[in-house]
C-alpha cells in the first residue's frame, strides 16, 4: 500500500534516524516530502510511504515508541474557486506550502500532493471557501 505518513519530532529526538530504520527493520519506500525544524527545535517530516501495511503499522507503533508523533495523512481540503478571492491569508497558516499565491496571476493554487489535511487553513477563510476533503467525499 500506499499512503503519507506525517512526523512531529519533539527536540530531543528530533537528530534520531527514524528514516534510516523505516527502510532497514520495515523494508518500506519512501519519499520526503517536506522537513524541516522551526525556532523551537520541533522537527517535521512528511513521507509518501510505499510498503506492506502490517510493516507500516509496525512502523508506525515503533516510531511512537520512540516519543515522536506518527499519523497517516488523511484527506485534502477543497477550495471553492466560486468563494475564493484570493486574499492569501491561507498561505500564511500552512506550514507545507500546499497552499501558496505567486506572480503573474497571483491566484491561491493548491498542491493536494502536498496537504496533509491538518486544517489549519479553514478557520482563517473569511468567505468560507475551504472544506475539508473528507467533508466533500461524504457530501455533507
Ligand atoms: S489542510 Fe490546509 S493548512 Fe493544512 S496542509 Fe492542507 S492546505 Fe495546508
Ligand atoms: S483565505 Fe480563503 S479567500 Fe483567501 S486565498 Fe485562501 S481560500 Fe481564498
């Protein structure tokens, strides 16, 4: 199977090689997709995680084992084109830059690939235009 798997490294793991240890004990592929440590030490690391699911659920206990923080990324956010108005402000809350707004149109673009639907950016829409993926798929 395949799936993203999303890490928060408190400070004092945050130099233990967990990415070394997911392909030597659990023989999984992987893909880092974002890291990065800010100003307080907390390290992120978001993977696209390729392997059998008994060996990624291992994984995944042994990474918690560890004191770090392990989930698979759930679902997306969908932006309505219809509400957004490309203010920006939801560029300003997503850590990964799934969000962002560049020259020359300077339109919100959304990069699902990237999002690890931690819904940061919904609160801070003022015209509502983000839902939660999941949200959509179950037509609520
Ligand atoms: S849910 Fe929003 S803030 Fe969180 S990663 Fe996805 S686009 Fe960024
Ligand atoms: S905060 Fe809302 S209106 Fe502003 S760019 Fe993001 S989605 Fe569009």
């Amino acid at each position: 199977m395949k799936t993203k798997l999303f890490m928060k490294f408190p400070p004092n793991v945050t130099n233990t090689p967990v990415t070394y240890q997911l392909v030597k004990k659990f023989d999984l592929k992987f893909n880092i997709l974002k890291a990065e440590i800010d100003y307080n030490l907390i390290g992120i690391i978001l993977y696209d995680i390729e392997g059998k699911a008994g060996n990624i659920s291992d994984a995944m206990d042994y990474v918690r084992s560890l004191g770090i923080e392990c989930d698979m990324a759930p679902s997306g956010i969908v932006v309505s084109e219809t509400l957004c108005n490309d203010c920006g402000l939801c560029t300003s809350v997503c850590a990964i830059n799934a969000l962002s707004i560049s020259g020359p149109d300077w339109k919100l673009s959304y990069d699902a690939g990237k999002c690890i639907g931690c819904n940061q950016c919904i609160p801070v829409c003022p015209t509502r235009a983000i839902t939660h993926g999941l949200y959509e798929e179950l037509g609520a």
